[in-house]
C-alpha cells in the first residue's frame, strides 16, 4: 500500500469517525433528503445559521436559516460574526505561505529545529509536516483546557511549554511524515513562527497581509466573551454556549468572521489569491475518489470526477465550513451558531453537495 493510499485511508476513517453518528433511521433520512434542494436540505436538518452555495454564478442559497440570537430575535444576517473554529486554520497556512513570499522562509520542507534548537525531535519536523498533520507531534487541547477550569490562565507561550513537555515525556506519536493525525498542536507553532519571523503578533500579521488587502474588514481575533450586537449567539441544544478561553485555540481557531467576509476569502482562494505554482503544494492531488487527504491548510475530498477543498470548523456554540469546486466555479459557505457534537450536519451536507447537487 502507498503512503498516499494508507493517508487517504486514515484520513477518511478519522472524518468518518469525527463527522458522522447515524442510526438506521439517519441513514433513511440521508437517502431521503439527496433528492432535494440544497436550501430544502438546510432546512430538513435543522440548520441554524447563515449559507451560502453559488454554481456557475448562480446562488443555490444565500440566506439564514433560524435565528442569531433567540433571547432577541435577532435575525441570522450576512454581515454578522460568528466564530469560525479551524477554518482559523486556512489562515494560519496562508500566513505561513506569504512568510515564504516574504522571503522570511526558503522553504516548507525547512525544520523546526532551525527555529527552535531545542525543540525535541525538531530535526525531523517540517513545516510541511506541521501543516499537513503530519508531524506526529500530540495534542494540548484537553490539558490546558484543564488547566483553565483549575484556574491556570496561559498564553500562546505557555502552551507551546506544554506541548514541549508533553513531546520530552512522551516523544511522538508517529514518525513525522509517515502518517497523518489532526492535531491543533501544529497550527498553534505555526502561528508563533509567524510571530517569531515576522516580528508581529500573528493576528497583525494576518490583518496586514490578508484582511485588509482584501477589504475583510469584519474579521478578527476572538474574545472570550462574545460581543451580543455584533455576534450571532452560539447554542448547544436550546442553552447558549459562547463562551471559551479564546487563548486555548491560537492559530488554530481563534477567530470570529462573518458570511461575507468568508465569502471574499473563499473566492480569494478559489481564484487567485494562491499562485498556480503555490496550489501545487497546498492542495493534496491525486486523492481517489470516495476518499479525502489534507493538504497544507485544506482538505481535499474527491467524489468521481467532482473535487471540493474545504476546511471545517468546530468551537463551544458553533460550527462552520468554507470551500470550493473548482469545477463548477462553485463557493460555498457555511456559519452555524447551532453546535453540532456529532458532525453529522456538515457530513450531510458534504455528501449531498459531492453525489447530489455537484456530479
């Protein structure tokens, strides 16, 4: 078996695993709603938020779905934040891409040792191997998350302390680059090697390079507490649920944005915010179909001769997903202030966009 076909094969368990939950009266539903508009299927599974899906430049839906804020009546609106989660991610990876622009990096396959002497194990980590999950390196979230209920209040720097220790005592989890492992860890240390290179705070650096050439002017770092008149409230179930130490998710997820800001960026990316010589090594190609691989900051899913590049996105009252079908000039954006535990609404709607509305 190739390495590719053993990543392809991970990955596409671990989505399954993430993404769905079904019984087999899911799975009747799922059969059921295929026959369907894409606005009909937002609505037969309950989707609350903002969407939009465009085809040929046509919009399939553009509208909101519920509401923003339930104690108000705020209505969903294209011009209201949400927290994106780990679509912060396709960001993070940008930011990395333009350090090479801006000639503060020769390459990704340049290792972390050249950053950090001491990093253990750093020289056999690449910065291709932090984008794409493949580094091996293990997972902080749920013990700094401990930290914070116990009271501890850390920083970026900090947590990188922790996911040093957590590599000394416990080395990794795999041999960098021989597998594939979703992991926050990767982004948070690509986010402070931006700060390290560039000599910015990484959320300046993302403003300067990428939200204000593009006129994202809606985007932004996320606050512990949301903002009620700007943010749509997120839910889990019927109870609000939008709170979060925002320090936890650092380049990993810790931004708010709002539909039409995501959409800017989408098409930006769609088109030609990377050079055709940069989506080479971005995008994961080759992917066969039925399966799905993660390039440098994206997803790659491929269903016959339809391929999507997405990023999705998960974070206490929200969930989220941007993407593109390059074959159908196709844009879609998704912001839910709904949290969705089982992943099941984004799987549903991947599916029926990939057999369905895009084949």
């Amino acid at each position: 078996m190739t390495t590719l076909s053993k990543q392809v094969i991970f990955l596409t368990l671990l989505l399954i695993s993430l993404l769905t939950s079904c019984s087999n009266d899911d799975d009747a539903n799922l059969q059921a709603i295929n026959h369907t508009t894409v606005e009909n299927l937002l609505s037969n599974i309950d989707f609350q938020g903002y969407a939009i899906v465009t085809k040929n430049g046509n919009d399939l839906v553009r509208q909101g779905f519920g509401l923003a804020n339930k104690s108000t009546e705020m209505p969903q609106d294209y011009n209201l934040a949400y927290r994106i989660g780990s679509v912060t991610k396709t960001l993070t990876a940008a930011a990395i891409v333009q350090l090479k622009r801006d000639g503060l990096i020769s390459s990704f396959n340049q290792t972390l040792n050249e950053f950090d002497a001491d990093f253990p194990n750093g020289n056999q980590i690449t910065i291709a191997h932090l984008l794409s999950h493949q580094s091996g390196i293990p997972e902080y979230q749920l013990v700094v998350e401990q930290a914070f209920e116990e009271g501890l209040t850390l920083d970026e720097d900090d947590i990188y302390e922790v996911i040093t220790e957590l590599v000394s005592e416990n080395g990794l989890s795999f041999t960098p680059g021989s597998n594939k492992q979703y992991c926050n860890s990767n982004y948070l240390i690509s986010a402070l090697l931006v700060q390290q290179l560039s000599g910015m705070t990484y959320h300046e650096y993302i403003q300067q390079k990428i939200f204000n050439p593009l006129g994202m002017n809606n985007s932004y770092k996320g606050t512990d507490e949301i903002n009620a008149n700007t943010h749509a409230q997120g839910y889990l179930n019927e109870s609000t649920n939008s709170t979060y130490p925002i320090a936890i998710p650092f380049g990993a997820g810790d931004f708010s944005s709002t539909p039409a800001d995501m959409e800017v960026w989408t098409n930006a990316i769609k088109t030609n915010w990377f050079t055709e010589s940069e989506k080479a090594e971005i995008f994961a190609n080759n992917v066969p179909s039925g399966f799905v691989d993660f390039g440098l900051g994206w997803f790659t899913s491929q269903e016959g001769e339809t391929t999507m590049y997405w990023h999705g996105g998960d974070i206490n009252g929200y969930w989220s997903m941007i993407g593109f079908i390059p074959e159908y000039e196709a844009t879609i954006v998704l912001l839910s202030n709904q949290q969705d535990n089982t992943g099941l609404q984004r799987n549903t709607i991947i599916q029926h966009l990939l057999t369905t509305e895009f084949k």
